[in-house]
C-alpha cells in the first residue's frame, strides 16, 4: 500500500522524470521553495560584524574577479566575441571585474549566486521566448531570489521578490534559462547552496562574542586589575558612606579605557592587591585565535594570509599565498567559467569561457618552474612542450 494513497479530489502527486523520482519528497508543482536559511543573519553576523569573514569573502570575490576570463570559439580565442565583450563590460553600470565580484561575493556569503540575461532579443514578458542573445547580464542579490520546481523537480523559474512586488523569470520555449544559478554544494538540499559563512556560524559567534568582552572589559573595566584591600585594626570597618565614596571614586576616576595607568592615591588603611591574568584568561584569548582559523578554514584561507597568531603551517607568506590560488580561487574560477560557458552557449553556438591563468602574477613562479622543467626535458619536442604547458600548437 502506498504511504500516501491517492483519493478523489485530492491533486494526483507529480511524477518524476528520473528512476530516483518515487524516492524524492513530493512537492507542489510550481510553488515558490524559500531558503531554509536566514541570510539576513548570516550576512549581518558573518560579513558585516565579523573582520575574519569579511577579509576571506573580499579576498576570494577580489581575487576570482581579478582573473582573466576569455572567450574561445570552435576552440580558437575571439577577443571579437559578443560574449567576450559581456565579459568585459556586462551592464552599462559595472565592469567585469565589479559584476564578477558579486557574483562571487554572493556565492561565498549565501552559498548562491544568481546572473539574469537581459536584452531586446529576449522577450520581456517573463517566458524569454526569443531566441536572441542577451545584451547586459546583471547579478541578483541571493535572499531576493526564490527557486520554482516544476514537475521533473528542477527549477523552471525563477521569483525576484523586492519591496512586495515579484517578477517571475521563467525558461524560453526552447528551453534555456535567463537566469544562471550558481551554488555552493549542499549535501541535504536539491535547489540551493551551502554558503561558508552558515558552515563557519559557530566559530563566528565565538570570535564575536570574544570582541564583544574585551570591549566590555575596556569600556566598564569588567574585570579589574588589582583590589583594595582595607586593613582593619581592632575590628574597624569601613562605614556605609566611606565604603559608597571609595567605590565612586574607583567608578569615577579610575575605570575605563581613558583612565588606564592613572595612579591610585591611598589614605591609611588601604592597600592596593594587583592581580594577573589567570590561565583561564589565557585561554579564552587562545580560544579566539582558534576561532579565527576555523573561520579562515571554512573560506580554504590560509591563516598565514589573514595575519592570525599561532599558525605556522607554511613555510613563508609565499607558499601560503600559492596555496590559496590553487586550492581556493583557481578551483572557483573554473567552475564558474564552465557555469558561463554552458549557460551562455545555449545562446552562442560553440562558445566555451576558460580563465587565463597566464596573466595571474600569483601563479608565475609555478608558471616559470613548469617551463624551466619542459625546457630541460631534451627528448620532447616543441610541440610536446607546448602541449604539456597548454599553450596552442
């Protein structure tokens, strides 16, 4: 017996287009599937009140949109190329380098990034029917944007929600997609991605729960720095009143970040006890730099880039910085350049969007020993070379 079992009047359920469909959660067709993740937070959280994450987001987005894309066509490179030129200068208000920035600024901050493909060629009415190629491509901010399942469980549009007002972007009649969307993977979710930030949440809480006590500590002293201990002679006490004006006195004049190092004037009686920082203290400041790694190793930035005390695995700023490249952005950079090339050649036959990594100083002393090595291997042969160094024939 089925586990939902079909009765009149209730919507038959949709049929998946794949021999994984029966095992998959039905889902209405055509209704709008939110983000189970609040960005707001994440961004505010992450990004905007934390210097670790910011710093790794802006490194990443700075240093993909700072490589070269070019455009081959029928294998040949075509600088001509409208598409080349989108590369170059997308929409009239950004450059490549800007628009490729949010792109990648969004993927790392909400783990999804979205491009819509505009021009007179497409039509304006949300279905996209023309067969023309886009003239402008513009990024879509991602807590903006809904994924709409049809009845094979892929997306067949999109929703833009601002302001109360939506637009749905839908797929052209012959199938492409306006919309580009590119994501982070997500092991539990079929439609929208796993941002860093989300992965690194618990770290950052830490790390800003950490700025938020020195700040206390500074600004109301919350933890003093010695105590005044009132040597009693035959059972003498401080009275209410003397007690009250001591403690105005030390609020007063000698607590808070201005009043650090001013010197303490003691009556008879009084002796000032000065205290050190305890192991536990010690460790909660190690506790932070710990946190600051974990951050730095949700982004895949090496903590020697970020200036984090207590990380020694690389040898030198060098290495760390070659480690980036090619673990971090080179990785990105391509997965984007084939998101490109693949979306945009629905519209442009024979198009295919590669990085040229070539003209990334970064990667140039790799570049140099790679061409010392070829250039010593006496039994290949130019053409050999070439190949093994990708260079064209």
């Amino acid at each position: 017996m089925p586990l939902f079992p079909w009765r009149p009047g209730r919507a038959a359920p949709e049929a998946k287009q794949s021999r994984s469909g029966p095992l998959i959660a039905l889902t209405g067709a055509g209704r709008p599937r939110w983000t189970p993740r609040d960005y707001a937070s994440l961004a505010g959280e992450g990004f905007a009140r934390n210097a670790v994450a910011y710093r790794c987001v802006r490194m990443i987005a700075e240093a993909c949109a700072a490589t070269p894309l070019v455009v081959f066509v029928d294998g040949v490179r075509d600088d001509a190329h409208p598409v080349a030129r989108l590369m170059r200068k997308p929409n009239p208000e950004q450059s490549g380098a800007e628009w490729l920035e949010g792109l990648y600024g969004a993927l790392q901050t909400a783990g999804n990034a979205y491009a819509e493909a505009v021009g007179d060629a497409l039509s304006d009415a949300g279905s996209a029917s023309g067969s023309g190629g886009p003239e402008e491509l513009w990024t879509l901010r991602p807590d903006r944007v809904t994924v709409v399942p049809g009845k094979a469980g892929w997306p067949e549009a999109y929703e833009y929600s601002v302001g109360g007002r939506s637009v749905r972007i839908a797929r052209a009649a012959d199938g492409w997609m306006p919309v580009m969307h590119l994501r982070l993977w997500h092991p539990t979710d079929d439609h929208y991605g796993f941002s860093p930030i989300e992965a690194a949440a618990s770290a950052i809480d830490v790390h800003n729960a950490s700025g938020a006590w020195n700040k206390a500590l500074l600004d109301n002293a919350a933890r003093p720095s010695g105590a005044l201990v009132f040597d009693s002679r035959d059972g003498e006490h401080l009275t209410e009143a003397q007690f009250a004006a001591l403690k105005a006195e030390l609020a007063d004049a000698h607590s808070g970040a201005g009043n650090a190092g001013r010197p303490l004037v003691l009556e008879g009686g009084l002796d000032w006890k000065p205290m050190s920082m305890s192991p536990a203290d010690m460790d909660f400041i190690a506790g932070k730099h710990a946190a600051a790694r974990e951050i730095a190793l949700a982004f895949g930035v090496p903590p020697q880039l970020l200036g984090i005390p207590g990380d020694a695995t690389y040898a030198n700023y060098r290495e760390a910085n070659a480690a980036f490249w090619r673990g971090t952005v080179v990785p990105l950079v391509r997965k984007t350049a084939g998101a490109l090339s693949g979306w945009l050649g629905g519209r442009f036959e024979g198009v295919e969007i590669t990085p040229d990594l070539d003209a990334v100083p970064a990667l140039q002393p790799e570049r140099d020993a790679l061409w010392a090595r070829l250039s010593a291997a006496s039994f290949l042969t130019d053409e050999e070379r070439r190949r093994m160094a990708g260079v064209g024939g």
